[in-house]
C-alpha cells in the first residue's frame, strides 16, 4: 500500500501592484532584484509538506524586452491589450521562488497564457524547465503538446491534465501550442492516461468571472471527466471560491470511485478586483490518495485550507502576504 498528499492552489495572478511590492533596488549599482518569497512565509510549510503541490500560473515569463511600451515609455509589467483585456508578464525570479517554496508543477493552460505571443509562451516553458518546475496546458511543438505529464511519487503515477475556454481573443497560429476545452480532445487524453497512471487529475480553467457558483456547463463537463475516470478536477479562472464537492461515482470501466470537483480555488495571489473582496479569497486544497494491494487508487482524504491575499503598508510600500485561516474543513 502506498498514500500520497497532493495539494492544489488557484490562480497566482500577479499583477502589476504585486510584482511592484516584489522589487528590490541594490543601493550600490542600482540593479533590480525581485523577492516574492516573503509573499508566501506564511503558507510555506503548507506547500512544502504535500508530496506533490500545483499551481495555476496566471501570467507569463514573456521577457522584458518583448513586453516593452515603446520608446519614451515606462516599462510595466501588466498593461492593457487591444481587446482591452489586462495583459501578464512577471520577472523570472518568480519561478525560482515558487519553486524553492514547494511548487512542484505549474498549469499554463489559461486565457493569459497567449498574453506575450506564441514567443512569450515559449519563453515561459523555458524558464519553468530552467527552474525545475514540471507544466502542462500549453506546448513549443506538436510533439511536447502530445506529452503526457505524469508524477511518480512513493510509488503512486499520477497523471495531470490541463485546459483553458480560451485565449482572451488572443488568436492560436498553432492548435497545440494551447490546450483547449473540447470534450473530444479531453476524452481521448483522459483515455490515455488512465492506462498509464494510477490516478488522473484534471485542471480546468473555466467558469463566469467573480460567480460564486458553478454554471451548467462547469457541472457538465465534472460529470463527463468523473464518468470517463478522473479522480478529482481543479477549476480556476472565477477568481472567486466556488464550492469543493465529494461523490462517490462510476466510471464507464464500472469503477466506483471518490470523485473531488473544486470547481474554483479561487485567487491564491491576487489583489482586490473591481472592489470585490471575495477576489482576495483562495484555498489550498489538499488530496490523499491511497494505493492499495490491489491497485486500486482512490481519494481517501480532502483538507480545506481556506486563505486571504492580505495588502499592507510599510515604508511606503505596498506588502502582500497570503494569510491561512485559523481553522480548515477536512
């Protein structure tokens, strides 16, 4: 018998204010420095301490020099697209942060995802491999995009999935460069990782922006992935908390099994959106998954560790701490 702990976070959002409380000035050569560790002090054992923990990462590493504003103007690493859409970029130090806080794999798979280009895209991937975090959702080649991401831990093989309803409007020169929702295309992924994993997790970024609850085709689609075999579904993209639900469902294999759909985790970083304090909510969710003698792999364990993205004053800085509740509901 084997268990593991996965633990899952919503959207890391950083926007512009955030990345701005992150910067560091060296007195010395003036040179800029970024810091976001500080940002999570408060949940970082939480992180650590799950065998595997994912993140829904809801910006990009497009560069400086691609997200550049033209001559004359201040570089900012949030600005506004054509569509009028806010557009992410983040300096590369968040990756080295989140990855030495306990981030494991990283989900691109969301409306942002094309914010900097198919190059912006492709220059995220590379800076997450630089920094040892595992990903899926978006790809460089037809051939990455057909890779199945599966993490081995304590003898368990857990298969991730990840897609997004879209890009923003942002136009996708090439289909597999995102994973996009099509029943067709989830199905057939899902059919085969379940031959090569003992449990499937799928992320997706769906859902009506600031609803507390789950439309029909959020409920729709839970039921279709439970049906075809995954154990639990992590949603994102509301930037509210929608509800976590447990069932007990068979699969089309006759397969009774646990079945988690976090319909969205909320914001795990974020500021206040459009003066809506419930966009400052997130929660870390965290799964047990247990392998008996026969093979069989179920969800024997749900903890729901409710957080607020907390914004302060000092010295005239903006400071953002991810603060856990007193209490969680397991």
């Amino acid at each position: 018998m084997a268990t593991i702990t996965v633990a899952a976070v919503g959207d890391l959002l950083m926007r512009g204010v955030i990345i701005e409380s992150a910067r560091r000035t060296n007195r010395t050569d003036q040179k800029e420095s970024y810091a976001f560790r500080p940002i999570f002090a408060k949940v970082n054992s939480r992180l650590r301490k799950p065998d595997v923990t994912i993140g829904n990462l809801e910006t990009t590493f497009s560069g400086k020099r691609w997200f550049a504003q033209g001559a004359g103007k201040p570089y900012k690493y949030e600005r506004v697209s054509r569509f009028g859409n806010p557009m992410f970029n983040c300096p590369d130090a968040l990756a080295r942060d989140l990855k030495q806080i306990g981030f494991d794999v990283l989900t691109t798979a969301n409306n942002h995802c094309m914010d900097g280009g198919p190059a912006g895209l492709k220059r995220t991937l590379r800076v997450l491999d630089r920094h040892g975090l595992r990903h899926t959702g978006t790809a460089r080649s037809p051939k990455e995009s057909r890779r199945l991401l599966i993490v081995r831990a304590k003898g368990i093989k857990l298969g991730i999935l990840a897609y997004t309803y879209g890009t923003n409007k942002f136009s996708v020169p090439d289909p597999w460069l995102v994973n996009r929702i099509r029943d067709d295309r989830i199905l057939a992924d899902l059919r085969r990782m379940k031959k090569r994993t003992d449990a499937v997790l799928v992320c997706m970024h769906f859902g009506t922006e600031y609803k507390r609850t789950p439309n029909d085709r959020q409920r729709r689609l839970v039921r279709l992935l439970f049906e075809h075999g995954a154990n639990a579904v992590i949603g994102a993209h509301p930037h509210v908390l929608q509800p976590v639900t447990t069932s007990k469902i068979k699969d089309v294999d006759g397969k009774v099994r646990t079945r988690v759909a976090a319909y969205s985790l909320g914001n795990f970083v974020s500021d206040r959106l459009y003066g809506n304090v419930h966009t400052l909510s997130g929660m870390i969710l965290t799964l047990s998954f247990r392998k008996d003698r026969s093979g069989k792999t179920d969800i024997t364990k749900v903890r729901k560790l409710r957080t607020t993205s907390k914004q302060s004053k000092a010295n005239g800085r903006s400071v953002f701490r991810i603060v856990p509740h007193a209490s969680s509901k397991s």
